[in-house]
C-alpha cells in the first residue's frame, strides 16, 4: 500500500512539473470564478427586489423569498460564472489534451485503468438529504399550510416552525418508507426467500 502511494506521488509530482503552465492556468482560473461568484453574489444582493435590494431582516423574509433567492441566484451563477468557467475548463482540458505526446496519453489511460476497481471504495457524499428535506419543507408549508408559505418569519414562533419541520420529516419517511417496506417485502419473498431454501 506504501509503495503504492509513493509510485502515486512520485508520478503525479512528475506530471505537475512537466505540466506546470497548464496548472497554473487552471488555479488561475479556478480564483478568477470564485472571484466572479462573490461579485455576482453581491450584485444580487444588491440589486434583487428579494430581500428589499439587501435591507431586509432575517425577520422579514418568508418561504417564498428563500426559494425564489435560491433558484434565482442559481440561474445567475450559472449565466455569469458557470458557463464560462465550464467553456474555458473545457476547452482548455481539450486543448491540453490534445497537445500531449501519444506516449503520454497512453500513460494516463493504463493508470486510470489500474484505478477503476478501486473507484467505489474511495469516494463518497452527502447523498442530498439535506435538499431533500428543503424542498419537502417548502412543500409541506405550499400544499399543506399555504397562508404560511408566504408569512414572514418572525410573525410566528419559532416553535412553529420546528415543529412543521419534524411533521415534513414524518411525512417523508410515510410517503417515502410505504414503498419502500412494499418493495423490500416482495423482494424478500420473490428473490432472498428463494436463495435460502
């Protein structure tokens, strides 16, 4: 596993050299979007009728502010930073690419084969429960107590809103756990009972 290691860091220690430019082209333009997502930020901010151009209270804002922000800020990240950076990484991975020596790119190609069994086991995530749960949230207080979808924050107790948070998770896990108890009970009588005999 050491060797294995040292083998990693002595090549890719190599490459870095051998192909300085390229990498400071990239960390170049990796500081340029995230200099370019903060402005964008702070235009919107600025700028945004939601959130009263930035001189609203966290009091002031309500469930309907906090999902347009969100899916608006979105929609101008991606306009002014994302597409670009996406263009310019892009292309520029192309250009690299397709300047390196034959030889080299085999190279990159045998290790990336070696590493594919081994892909599973090293990366992982979050799984996106949190987002999940936003948009139940958001969902929950629409369908189910739409007056409150569109109250401010602060004209109600704070309890309110913890308490609609535990309901919206309870209802997750009944409208999500229901099939999911009906898919595993058939497959446990179709396939796992069957193993077993």
């Amino acid at each position: 596993m050491s060797n294995e290691l040292t083998s990693e860091e002595k090549f890719w220690g190599k490459k870095l050299k051998e192909h300085w430019k390229a990498l400071a082209v990239a960390i170049i333009g990796v500081i340029v979007a995230f200099i370019g997502g903060l402005l964008v930020l702070i235009w919107f901010i600025s700028t945004s009728p939601i959130g009263a151009q930035g001189t609203a209270l966290i009091g002031d804002w309500n469930l309907d502010w906090v999902v347009g922000f969100t899916i608006l800020i979105t929609v101008w990240e991606l306009l002014f930073v994302g597409s670009p950076a996406a263009l310019f990484f892009g292309l520029g991975g192309y250009l690299w690419w397709r300047g390196l020596a034959e030889e080299e790119k085999q190279e990159f190609k045998d290790r990336e084969k070696r590493k594919k069994p081994h892909r599973k086991e090293k990366y992982g995530g979050s799984g996106g429960g949190g987002g999940l749960m936003f948009i139940a949230y958001c969902l929950y207080h629409w369908i189910i107590t739409p007056q409150t979808y569109y109250t401010t924050f602060n004209s109600l107790p704070y309890t309110y809103w913890l308490s609609t948070g535990f309901l919206t998770l309870m209802w997750m896990f009944i409208v999500l756990g229901i099939p999911v108890i009906i898919i595993l009970t058939i497959v446990y009588f179709k396939y796992w009972n069957k193993k077993s005999e």
